[in-house]
C-alpha cells in the first residue's frame, strides 16, 4: 500500500515515514479535471498564442509547436511537481498511478502524449478533424461514466486522478 500523504510504500495501518493512517484515495470529480485543464489553459495561453502568428505562415508548425510546447508542460509538471500541473494544484487534485504510487516519468510522458494525439487529431485538416474531435470529445466525457473516473489517457498511462490532501 501506498500513503495516501507522502507516497511511501509501507505495510500495516500507518504510515512509517509521516505516521499517517491509512486512508482510501478519493478520485477527483470531472468539474475539478476540467477546471484544472481550463487554468493550465490559461498558463499556457501565452506560449501558445505565438503559435498564432505560426499558422498564418505554417499551419502543420504551429500545430507541431503547440503539440511540443503541451507536452512539455505537462511532462514537466506532473513529473516535477508530484503529479501536478498548476490547474490541478490550484483545485486540490494530483496525479498518481493507478495503485496509489507516485506517478512515473514514463506514465506521465505516456499520459501527455495520448492527451497531446487527441488534441493534435482534432486541429488536423480532412477527415482527420472530425475524427479527432469526436476522439477528443469522448475523452474529456470519459470520466464521467468510468469506474476509476479515468479519460482514455490515463488508461493508457495507468493513472487516476485523486483528491490531494495536502
């Protein structure tokens, strides 16, 4: 078992590292996952908009930019930040692997780079946009039918999103 306050693997009904109970992780609403990806919107607004000036010029770049610019911020944060971005920090909510462990690099990169697919399928011209778009729709709405409350990319990164406590 994994402490649900520090992450440590312990045994038993406390926690050794921090002396914390044992407690059931509590999975994160889908008002609280959007919110969050509204204001990591909003942080990445800036870094994002001169991908404007790049689709005048060169749209399947500025697509490629936004893709890298996304990724990175995600990959970065959840890795960093013990599995949160700014939005998630701001409402209370973190990622961890689907056991309760910390989230590994890898499942984060995992993780950034399906969402990131869903989102560069959806702004792809021909029929790759209404695809992608329907794609990305159903993975926002996942959640809310899901057990876990997990979006088609943290099943493919084995991870859910819960309620910090900290």
């Amino acid at each position: 078992m994994f402490c649900t306050e520090c992450g440590t693997q312990y045994e038993g009904q406390t926690c050794q590292a921090c002396n914390a109970g044992s407690g059931q992780l509590e999975l994160a609403g889908w008002w609280k996952r959007v919110g969050a990806s509204l204001l990591d919107g909003l942080v990445l607004l800036p870094l994002l908009s001169m991908c404007i000036v790049l689709v005048r010029a060169a749209p399947i770049a500025a697509t490629l930019v936004g893709f890298v610019v996304e990724f990175m911020y995600l990959s970065l944060m959840w890795t960093k930040r013990n599995g949160q971005t700014v939005g998630a920090k701001t409402l209370g909510i973190r990622v961890v692997a689907a056991d309760g462990s910390p989230m590994t690099p890898e499942m984060a990169y995992r993780r950034a780079a399906v969402l990131q697919l869903f989102t560069v399928g959806s702004s792809m011209p021909w029929i790759l946009k209404p695809l992608g778009s329907v794609a990305l729709i159903l993975n926002i709405l996942w959640p809310l039918w899901d057990p876990q409350k997990q979006t088609l990319h943290d099943k493919a990164a084995g991870t859910i999103v819960v309620v910090d406590k900290n």
